[in-house]
C-alpha cells in the first residue's frame, strides 16, 4: 500500500518553497540564467530562442503548481494525487505540460527530450524531467529542467552536474522495458 501511495517520483522539500506566485521576486534573474547556460550549450543556439525557452522553463511550473493544486511538498503530493484527493503533479505530469508548452514555441536551434531516471533501482522511485539541447544533439549534452522538484520553482542544471540523478532517454527506458516484457511472455509460454 506505501509503494501505492508514494508511487511517482521522491523528495522532501522545505514547506516554505511551495507554489510560489507566477510573480516571485528573482524569476527574472533565473530566466536571465537560464538563457545564458542554454545559449551556452552551443554556437547554433540562437539566444532569442533560449531566453523563450528559458522563460517558459521558470514561468510556466509556477502557473501549473497553481493548476495542481499545489500546497504540500513534492512527495506528500504524490500521494494525495495517487489517493485522487489532488488532480494531478507527479513528475511525468510537471514533464508532459512542461514539454508540451515548450514545444509550441516551434524552437528551431534547440530540441526537448523527456529524461528518465531511477527505471531500474530496486529502492529508488522513477523520475522524469524535461532536458533542453542544441538541436541534433544527444540528451547526455542538455540541462534539466525539473519544476517537480522544487513544487514548481525550477531546478536545473547541466545534465553532467545533476549528481541527484543519472537521466536515460524515455524511449531507452521503453525498449528496455518492451525487452523485459518479451523474455518474461517467452518464459512464461515454454513452461
């Protein structure tokens, strides 16, 4: 019943970080961060379309803490959402929305990847967070974007510096799973 209930991804945060107004004091300068760090990734990068992305990254999981529902830290939510006391705010959720909306700005110098982490650990609930790259690039060379995190205030960083955890492409993490399924359906069927 506790795997149940705190399924989706892990994390204890001070109370005092929740559901920040759309309006914090200091997004401006983290925008202006961001857009440096994600015009930093490469030569083709162009700086107007990082600091689009860059201000749809901090803006955006401010609003959607606000559309979750957000009051509690990002586990404890976790488990009002899986109890369906909370309509949404798991990691895949802040993922999907925050994908989606960077993707309408039709970016052209820089792509998004869904980035998986934790697929295969024993103890250790599944994450998933949006990652920024230059366009052409692999996801190994992009920053994370994760307002699962911080409920809605933006953690992000080089993916090489994240040291909380080791991200996989999402359709790595599928095929792995697709392999599994298939030995398991093969063993199953010879006995």
């Amino acid at each position: 019943m506790l795997i149940v209930l705190l399924a989706g991804c892990t994390g204890m945060r001070d109370a005092q970080q929740f559901a920040a107004p759309a309006h914090a004091y200091g997004n401006e300068q983290k925008i202006a961060e961001l857009s440096a760090a994600i015009t930093a990734l490469g030569d083709r990068v162009d700086p107007a379309e990082a600091l689009q992305a860059a201000e749809v990254a901090v803006r955006y999981p401010l609003k959607l803490a606000e559309q979750y529902e957000l009051t509690t830290p990002p586990l404890w939510h976790n488990t009002l959402v899986n109890l369906g006391i909370k309509p949404r705010g798991l990691c895949v959720d802040w993922t999907r929305d925050l994908l989606v909306r960077l993707r309408e700005l039709r970016l052209s110098t820089l792509k998004t990847h869904w980035g998986v982490a934790n697929s295969e650990a024993a103890f250790l609930i599944e994450h998933s967070t949006a990652i920024i790259t230059v366009r052409g690039e692999s996801m190994e060379t992009g920053i994370v974007l994760d307002p699962w995190r911080n409920s809605g205030r933006l953690f992000w960083s080089r993916i090489s510096e994240d040291t909380k955890y080791q991200w996989h492409p999402l359709a790595e993490v599928q095929a792995k799973r697709r392999l599994k399924q298939a030995a398991r359906a093969e063993f199953t069927s010879s006995r």
